[in-house]
C-alpha cells in the first residue's frame, strides 16, 4: 500500500511537470525568433512531398506542391536541388500540415513546426527519465536528471528552432530501446529500436554507428554463450527493419539506395569552409582542435551539470579500470559490471569514449559550437546523476552530508532556472559563469540569426515611420526574421541587403563573418553610428546602427 501511495505521488509529480513545461512552451512558443534556414527546411518538406505524390501518382497533391515551391523559392536560397539529400522527419509532416490547414500566414507556418519539435523534445525527456529510473533507484535523483535534460538553456532554446535537438531527441527515445533490446532481445524492443535509429539516421548520418554498437555489447555481455546462433532470427529481423525504415524514411535513398547511403556516410568528413570565431581566433574548420567540443560544453552547458559529470566521469572511470586490471586468467567480461543497473553505466561509458575517437577518426565536420552533438548531453547528466546516486548512497548515515547533497541540487535548480529566464529568449547563446565577459563575445553568437526578430520588433517602437530601409552587416538574411514578426509590421519594413547607402538603419548579429577584417562588405559605414546593443548576461547579442541625421 505505502508502494502504491509513492508511485502515485510519483506519477502526479511528472504530470505537473509535463503540464507545466507544455504551459510555459505554448506561452513563449513566439518569443522565439525564426532560424536562418527556416526557409530552406520549409521548401525541403515541400519538395519531398511533391517527389511522394509524384511517385504515388498523386497529382492534385503534386500540383500544390508544385506551386508551393514555386512560392518560396528566392535569391536567399540555393536551387532546390541542392536540399535533396537531408532528412525530412519533420520538414514532410510539417508540409503536409501547412497544405492539409491551408496555412497562409508565415509566421504560422514557422510556429507550428517549433511546436511540433518543442512536444518531441518533451516526449523524449520521458524516455530519458525512463531510462534513469531503471538504472537508480531514487526517483528525486531520477527527476533532477529530467529537470537538467529538459532545462538546459541551449539545448532548450534550440529545441523550438532546428533539427540539432530534433536529432538529440530521437537518439535519446532509440537509446532507450537500445538498452531495453540488450536486457531483453524480444522481437518488439528490436522493432523499436529500429524504428527510432532510423528516424535519427535521417536526420544524422553519424546514427549509423549505433548499430554497431548494440552488436559490439551484445558480443560483450555474451561472450562465452550462444546468443547470436540462438537469436539470429530476431538479429536478421532487426537488420531489416532497420534497414525498411531507413529506406522508407529518406526518399532521396529510393533510387540506387546502396550508392547514395555511401555518398552520404563519406560526408562525416566533408568539411564546410568557415572561419569560426573561437577564443578571438579566426581558425578555419578544418583545423579545430580536437578539444572545440569539450571546450564549448565546458562553457556552455550549467556549471552545476559540468561540476556533477566530472566527478561523476572521474568515479567511474576509476572503478572501470579498476575491475579491469583485476582480470585475470581469463577475460571474465562479466565482472565490468556486477548487474543490470550497472550495465548501464558501462554501456554509457563505452558509448560517450566511442563517439569522441569517432569525431577525431573521421576528421567530423564541426562548426557553430557544439549543436552538431548536443546528444552528448545525455552522458553528461547520466554521469552526473551517476555522481549524486553514489554520493548519497556512501553518505545515507551522515545527515549533514545528506544535507549539503540537498542543497547543492537546490543551488543547480535554482542556476539552471535562473539561467532560463535571464537568457530568455535568446537561451540558444548562453554562456555560463565559468568564463568572463571578454571570452564571451570572444566565440559565435547568434549564428541562427534569431535576434533579427527582435531587431524588427525594436525599430518599430522607436521609429513611427511608414516605411523603414534596413540593411544587415552579416550573412544572417533579414527575411526570416521579418517572417516572424505580425503581419501588419512587415509593411513597415523594406529590405535593401549590404547597400548601406539605401538604408536607414544597419543590423550586425555577433558572429565570425561579420568582422570587417575577414569580410570588407560587412564594415559599417562612418556615416552611421550605433544606436543600440543587446546584451544579455555580458553576451552580446545583436548591434543596431542608425544613418546619422
């Protein structure tokens, strides 16, 4: 009875969460500014959509679509063609939206896919918990370890915008069935998680290693049985599901699917030439030092987080090689891990050192901070519960300890929301403490051009005009930030590019291109002076330039 009282205080305690968190995501859904590649994912669905009609032979399907393209397609974009070989998990359902509702105003259109990937983020979180919650018994750890995943002010502000935390989604939901297939090899746990690698290989590639992996620990964790001639019925299932949902999932693989999958694979090395702004070095991409990664995690994820991960990393690294240099005769595998729950932290283990040789073997293609592998974070907080499970488990008797322990996780809650709300709405630049004002503004900024909503929305409170020129000192294309503004305001505004001489007001967003050094044509004339500068926390956001009177 005392069970069932805690596993219902339990249940009603997640569902505040939830209700809680889909509240706020609903009230502050438009704060949000709109993605400098909103356009290009919009037009990507529509033209995927237009491929499956035509394939189908659906033609009244065909035929809007056909004007859709038509409609958004700009000099702000590249030809359609060149989108064809990108993930289309939410670009398809979110056109098919737009079509099925006939959606006309942009902004709508924009809002509803942040909607969409603002529930699937949520509905991962829960897998994420439920993950935990299998591995530590202590519900308060587990639920802290949701809180972080869930309010992580980068990866939350990005999860209304872009596919980065879409793809930190759907690795999260088929982790969980990773581990559920290796505790119990059942036909359904293989199906889903195939099901839910597939999803996430259309939007990564890097996906693919998954696999890999699962037969790796499955070859571990049996190494003296017969499960592979026992099982490879359900292991051939798997392959194929998993292979069937890859192929039913990307349409640019339906044609010569072996071909282009191997186009695409050799692309983890592809490097995009940019120069990146990074500790007030321009250093192109392509030679980043293999730090780039941990170094922005380290400053920009909570302080809180990092200081529990590290300790967390460090205690069971310790006990890993522990028990391994404790083997003897034989390579008793078994003995890395002494049950179920500690399996887990072995497989996190394995999994989080993998993916860095990973990154360093293939020569990966980084950029823009570390948004390419916000799933990284999952580890992060798993060895950071990992931590506080230990700690509290060692120190039960100790009430003092127990106490501080408490208090240390009310100052992390307390960090993380504060953060939240400091940084609003613009969480997807957020720095933390660890690093000064100087170094701040010393890496990328507002590389998705989200600010430039905001910019719009500032002008026209200050300037009464009927029509307002505003030109940009950045690659960022005013158009998408523009589309989010309400309808009536667009009017006031007419976009005249780099031709300063036309303009009467100057955008400049804090990223690499933007230096006059690099680029000549982004340097602000002298004729204009700065009127404003949005800083948030010591981070500069976005600079305002006024034609002098």
């Amino acid at each position: 009875m005392k069970l069932d009282f805690y596993k219902q205080k339990n249940s009603i305690l997640l569902s505040i969460f939830y209700l809680t968190a889909l509240i706020l995501g609903i009230i502050n859904l438009r704060d949000f500014g709109i993605h400098i590649e909103e356009k290009f994912h919009r037009l990507n669905g529509h033209y995927w959509l237009n491929y499956i009609a035509e394939q189908f032979g659906l033609v009244d399907l065909q035929r809007i679509t056909e004007i859709k393209i038509n409609s958004i397609s700009d000099y702000t974009l590249s030809p359609v063609s060149h989108y064809n070989k990108w993930g289309i998990v939410l670009d398809l359902p979110t056109a098919f939206i737009e079509i099925l509702f006939n959606l006309k105003d942009i902004s709508n259109i924009y809002y509803v896919k942040h909607f969409l990937s603002f529930i699937i983020f949520l509905i991962s979180s829960y897998f994420f918990f439920k993950i935990l919650d299998k591995r530590f018994d202590n519900f308060y750890i587990n639920f802290l370890g949701l809180f972080l995943y869930v309010s992580s002010p980068r990866i939350l502000g990005d999860s209304f915008l872009y596919k980065d935390v879409l793809f930190l989604s759907f690795f999260t939901i088929s982790l969980y069935f990773f581990l559920e297939a290796i505790n119990k090899l059942s036909i359904r746990n293989l199906i889903y998680f195939s099901l839910f690698n597939a999803l996430a290989i259309n939007l990564r590639i890097f996906a693919i290693f998954i696999p890999f992996f699962f037969i790796f620990i499955l070859l571990i964790k049996n190494f003296y049985s017969n499960i592979f001639l026992e099982n490879y019925k359900k292991l051939i299932l798997y392959i194929f599901s998993l292979t069937i949902f890859t192929y039913i999932f990307w349409p640019y693989l339906w044609e010569n699917p072996l071909q282009k999958f191997i186009e695409l694979f050799s692309s983890l090395d592809y490097l995009i030439k940019l120069k990146i702004l990074y500790f007030n070095q321009y250093i192109p991409n392509e030679f980043l030092p293999n730090t780039y990664i941990i170094n922005w995690i380290i400053i920009s994820s909570p302080i809180f987080q990092i200081i529990f991960f590290l300790f967390g990393f460090l205690f069971y690294s310790i006990r890993f090689f522990k028990r391994f240099v404790n083997i003897k005769d034989k390579l008793i595998y078994n003995d890395l891990w002494r049950s179920k729950k500690e399996e887990k932290d072995f497989i996190f283990f394995l999994l989080l050192i993998s993916f860095f040789f990973i990154f360093i073997f293939f020569n990966a293609t980084l950029y823009n901070g570390w948004r390419l592998v916000y799933f990284l974070n999952i580890f992060v907080i798993y060895f950071g519960i990992y931590f506080l499970y230990i700690s509290l488990k060692y120190f039960r008797k100790n009430l003092l300890t127990k106490n501080c322990i408490g208090f240390v996780i009310f100052l992390a809650v307390s960090y993380n929301i504060y953060s939240l709300i400091s940084y609003h709405p613009f969480q997807s630049v957020y720095f933390n403490s660890f690093i000064s004002e100087r170094l701040k503004n010393s890496f990328e900024g507002d590389y998705h051009g989200i600010s430039s909503k905001h910019f719009f929305l500032k002008i026209s409170k200050i300037d009464k005009r009927e029509v307002i020129k505003v030109a940009v000192a950045s690659h960022t294309p005013l158009q998408r930030g523009l589309e989010g503004v309400p309808p009536v305001l667009r009017k006031k505004f007419e976009i005249v590019g780099q031709e300063y001489h036309s303009a009467d007001y100057i955008y400049k967003n804090n990223i690499s291109e933007v230096n006059s050094k690099l680029n000549k044509k982004y340097e602000v004339p002298k004729n204009f002076s700065k009127i404003y500068e949005l800083k948030i926390n010591k981070t500069k956001i976005y600079e305002v330039y006024k034609l002098n009177s």
